[in-house]
C-alpha cells in the first residue's frame, strides 16, 4: 500500500487479524482491537492502532512487517503497551504533518 494510511483504513477492519513477522519463518496472527483517534486539526493529524499479539510473541519494539487481506503488507513500528490475560496490547502511532 502506497498511499498514506488513514484511521478509516484501520476502522474499516477493525477486530480483524493481521500476520506479524518477526522474521520469514516466525510468523504470529495479531488482532486489531482499537483505533484511537489522538488529534486532528490544521497541523497535526494524528491516531494509534493497537494490536493484540499471543505472549509468546515477546516484548520486543521495533519495525515488523505485516500482512492483512485488506489492506496488503505493512511495515510497521510497534511497542509493546499492556500485557493482559489474552495477550501483549501492542501499539503503534501514525503522526502526519498537515502545515508546518
């Protein structure tokens, strides 16, 4: 996917799954559990996406490269948020500079 990712993008498939890899062979399924809006005015637009990973996973923040059925394969930098009963709560946050 090219073009800039927006919150619909992400609200249009929420509570769907996604397939992270940590590497070529290590392969994990992700859910996406929330989409957040953080600003949006004539400077700034900004929102997160949080993603629930198995805890097997691990605690590890960097880029990932992901892959959903909408929205195609995505690199994307995650850190990890929360670590709850079903799993690691992982996050990541898309800032875009509307006018400088």
């Amino acid at each position: 996917m090219s073009e800039q990712l927006t919150i619909e993008d992400f609200s249009r498939n929420l509570n769907t799954k996604f397939k992270v890899y940590r590497t070529d062979e290590d392969v994990f399924d992700a859910e996406l559990v929330e989409v957040l809006e953080l600003r949006n005015d004539d400077i700034l637009y900004s929102f997160s996406v949080i993603f629930l990973l198995p805890p097997e996973f691990g605690f590890e923040q960097r880029i990932f490269k992901f892959e959903h059925s909408e929205l195609g394969v995505l690199e994307l930098f995650i850190v990890p948020v929360r670590q709850t009963d079903l799993g690691i709560r992982y996050e990541a946050l898309f800032n875009y500079v509307i006018r400088e």
